[in-house]
C-alpha cells in the first residue's frame, strides 16, 4: 500500500461544500484518485466529470511507499471547506 497527497492546482482552493486535498492509502494514483473522486464535495458535481481523475484539475504526489499493509485503501485525510 502506498500514500498518496493529492491537491488542486492553483490558487484557488474551491468555495464551500468542496475538497480541497486527500492523504490517500491506495495501491496505485489512479485508485487513490478515484476514491478522491468518490469522497469530493460540491466540485464533483460541478459539471466537469470526475474532477479529481484529471491531473489539470488535481495533482497526486507519491508520499510514500510499502505503508499500511494491514490497512487496506482508505482515505486517511480529507481537507473540505464547509459552509
């Protein structure tokens, strides 16, 4: 298992009732991405399909690797912005 961060690119963060970043516990970026998809807010339903899968909308850095073997794929952290 392997840690993932991924983020939006820019200076916007999102408004309320988004994500803005992900620690991620997952076997490779796309799953990690997914599953970042599958746990977004607002910016989800923005119109653009699957925002977090989209590396001009979200960058995903490795953080580490062979982590969390007991663990399973999890998001381990969600930085939202709520209303």
């Amino acid at each position: 298992m392997n840690l993932y961060l991924i983020k939006r690119h820019g200076t916007s963060k999102g408004t309320y009732d988004e994500a803005r970043g992900f620690v991620i516990a997952a076997n490779t970026p796309n799953q990690a991405r997914k599953m970042a998809n599958d746990q977004g807010g607002d910016e989800v339903n923005s119109g653009t399909p699957a925002p977090w899968n989209s590396r001009l909308f979200a960058s995903c850095k490795l953080l580490a690797t062979d982590v969390a073997e007991n663990l399973g794929p999890a998001v381990l952290l969600r930085d939202f912005h709520e209303a």
